[in-house]
C-alpha cells in the first residue's frame, strides 16, 4: 500500500486516490457493438455471445420454475438458514423505507399530491466468475419484491455446463425472482433493456457487474432506468490509537479480496498504526485462499492517509467518499455529523463491513468511484415511480389565474396563460347565452 502523508487541511488529490475507470475506450466500443447486435437479432446474438464469453451453448436461456425450487433441497441447511436470516434482516430494514401516496385538499378545493406507483418490470444483474453472490440477489430482488414489482427477472452468468448454481438459484427463491435466465455480460444488459425472444423488455435494470456490465447499463441508461454505475468495490477505515490494527488489516483486505481493481483506503491520526497494520496484513496473507487478488489490490489501489489531525482525516474521508466507511475511534458517533459523503457508515470495532454485505439489513449496493457526494444506496425507492396529483375546483383556479397569466407572459407562452383564461370567458359566454336565451323565451 501506498503511503501519503497529509499537511494540515490537505485533500487527497484525484492523483493519489488510484480508483480504476472502467470505461476505457475499448470496452466502451465493444460493448456498443454487443448492444446493437442484441438488440437487432435477439436470442440469435445472446446465444453466440455466451457461446463466445461463457463457452456455453445455448438453447434457451430461462430456467423453468421446478429448477428454482430443486435448488433448495440441493444447498445445505446452514446456508439455506443464513439466507433465510439475512432476507428476514433486509425485508424489515426496506420495509421502511416504503412510500405511500397522499393527498392534500387546500381551503380553495383544490387537490395536489403523489401517487406511488411500482414499477411493472425489473432485471437484476447478479455477477459470476470468481465468487458466488447470492447476497447481491437478496439485496436486489427484496426490495423490489417489498415495492410490489410483479415482474422481477433475474439475470446471470451460466456454470460451463449450462447451470447455475443451487446457492444463486436458493437465494432467488427466498427473495422472490419471478424469472431467471442464464445469461450474463454485456448482451445480458441489452437483453434486459431492448428484449429478445426469450427475455421481454423491463423498466429498469439493478446489480452490479464487471468493466464491461457497467459500460452496458450506461449505454442503454434513459431507454431503461438503472439504479447507478457501479465502479470497482472500496472501503475505507477511518482509525485512532484506540484501534487495532489487526481489525484495520483484515477489514481491508476483506475488500481487496473482491477484486484486483477494489480500492482500499486508510485513513489515521496515529502514524504508528501503518507499520503496524502492514504487518498484521502480511500475516493474514499467509492464510488467505484469496491472496493474489487481495495483494494485487493492496499493492496497486490501496493507499494510506497520514493526517496530522482530526480535521484533516475527516476532510480526506469526505473528499473520498467511499463506498463503504468504517469508523474505528474512540467515539464514533460523535463524528456521524461530520460525516458528509459516504455510502454506508459502520461505526466501532464491532461492525465490520462484511455485517452491511449479508446481514445487518440495509442495502449492500453502493455508490462507488466518489458518487456518494450525490447518491444513496438502493432502496424501495428505487422501485418506485411518483405521479404528481392536482385538481383544481373553479375557486381554485380564479385564485390563481393571474398568477399563471404573469407567469405565462414572463416565459412568452401565450396559450399557457389563454388556457386558465379560456375557462372563465367559457363560463362566461355561456351565462349570457342563458340569459339572452331566457329573455328570447319570454
């Protein structure tokens, strides 16, 4: 890891931070390329293309429903209870955060409000190739499931045999995929977004996934929703002389085993830590299945913060803003409000980042790459559409007829002011031709 040592109120730079892009201009091609050609000849495109990537051949890429179901008598009861555990932590965590419409009736008669609406349709993009994620399928189809999302499809990357594995296939049926389909990459993505003959269209596309994913769901972003461009992973643990460095090693190293692109952040008051904390890192690699990624990881994207003080550590974090933060001080939650960027916080040495990746609850989808200077975790929300509600009575709308008027002129906009007139003048000649009709009676 890489050590930087910071002068009072000094930000990391872009230079030192080393986050990865994955948006070169050789994925971004290829991948145009895979999305026109799925999107012109349909399951033809998908087929080759997972022939090519997954070295799969392909006859039809939905699993019939039994496949699902199966899946849970092939996984061990332990892993089948930590599912059932961790789904039961999320669903209670999300169902909070569920909207409800309302409506509001002024003194004038007029109503306004939002309507909250699910969304039809979504695509989960769950990930293969060096691990297994089956929390990403929890974390994704839950609160779709939650907003009430009838049509919950999900799509992954096929086992060379054509399989997906019973883990994947267990967490979709706790979760409540409605649809799985074996295909993963970029024409996955295209498949989801412009339909094929075997995966019709949805609304929006979730999940995370590698260089080539991302670029597709930037791609196709505005003709389908997305809930965010996920970038390489990244933690980074905010630390005082109180902490251990043992708990510092591992807790990055957790996530520099993800993937030799995750970004790992250290961030201290006390210099005596580092050499410490190195160390212990040295130590853990010995025993770590993972070490090659893990130590790619560290040696290329990991990067250490000296600060000279408080205010600076904390400037570095919220100049940062990582994916994920964790806060090994002396009193953490007296820094939650000094905390300004960050995707998820996990406060003392008890709560390692792993607990936010599978059981804690709250979501394990993340903005990446600095994006939580403007973004949340996914959510129900994400689910949802809201549909502004107004009604206007008469008195209403002679209320504010001037004030549109004005407006209308200000903006140039003749018709848009003639609109709220057009109905009082309507009125108007309608009540003397009543009355010209009454004394024509007479």
């Amino acid at each position: 890891m890489r050590i930087v040592t910071l002068a009072p109120s000094e930000a990391p730079s872009l230079e030192t931070l080393q986050r990865s892009t994955s948006f070169d201009a050789e994925v971004q091609t290829t991948v145009a390329e895979i999305i026109e050609n799925v999107r012109t000849q349909g399951d033809e495109a998908l087929f080759a293309y997972t022939e090519q990537f997954d070295k799969v051949r392909l006859e039809e890429t939905r699993l019939p429903e039994a496949a699902t179901v199966q899946a849970l008598r092939k996984v061990s009861r332990s892993v089948t209870v930590a599912l059932e555990q961790a789904a039961k932590n999320i669903t209670a965590y999300h169902e909070q955060q569920m909207e409800k419409s309302w409506f509001e009736t002024r003194r004038d008669g007029s109503v306004v409000g939002s309507k909250i609406t699910p969304l039809e349709s979504v695509g989960i993009y769950v990930p293969g190739g060096r691990a297994l994620y089956p929390s990403t399928v929890l974390m994704n189809a839950i609160p779709a499931r939650i907003a009430g999302v009838r049509r919950i499809v999900m799509c992954t990357p096929p086992r060379q045999d054509g399989s997906i594995d019973p883990v994947i296939l267990a967490a979709a049926q706790i979760a409540g995929v409605t649809e799985i389909h074996a295909v993963g990459g970029a024409q996955a993505i295209a498949a989801l977004a412009y339909g094929t003959q075997s995966i019709a269209a949805v609304n929006k596309i979730t999940g995370p996934g590698n260089a080539y994913v991302a670029a597709a769901k930037r791609q196709v972003a505005g003709d389908v929703g997305i809930d965010m461009i996920a970038g390489p992973s990244e933690v980074l643990v905010l630390a005082d002389d109180t902490a251990e460095p043992a708990l510092i090693a591992i807790d990055l190293m957790a996530q520099a085993e993800h993937d030799p692109q995750a970004a790992c952040y250290f961030v201290t008051t006390d210099e005596s830590l580092v050499e410490e904390v190195l160390e212990e890192i040295q130590e853990f690699l010995i025993d770590s299945p993972r070490a090659e990624i893990t130590k790619e990881s560290l040696d290329n994207n990991g990067v250490i913060f000296v600060a000279p003080d408080l205010q600076t550590a904390l400037l570095a974090v919220n100049t940062i803003a990582p994916e994920h933060l964790e806060v090994q001080m002396e009193n953490p939650f007296d820094l939650l409000g000094l905390i300004d960027n960050a995707g998820a916080i996990f406060l003392g040495p008890w709560t390692p980042e792993s607990v936010g990746d599978y059981v804690a609850g709250p979501n394990h989808t993340l903005p990446t790459s600095s994006t939580a200077r403007f973004s949340s975790p996914l959510s129900v929300n994400d689910f949802l559409k809201r549909s502004s509600i107004i009604s206007y009575t008469y008195a209403a709308l002679k209320k504010d007829a001037e004030t549109i008027t004005t407006l209308a002129e200000c903006e140039g906009l003749w018709a848009h002011g003639k609109a709220a007139r057009a109905r009082f003048e309507l009125l108007e000649n309608r009540e003397e031709n009543e009355v010209e009709n009454d004394k024509a009676d007479e």
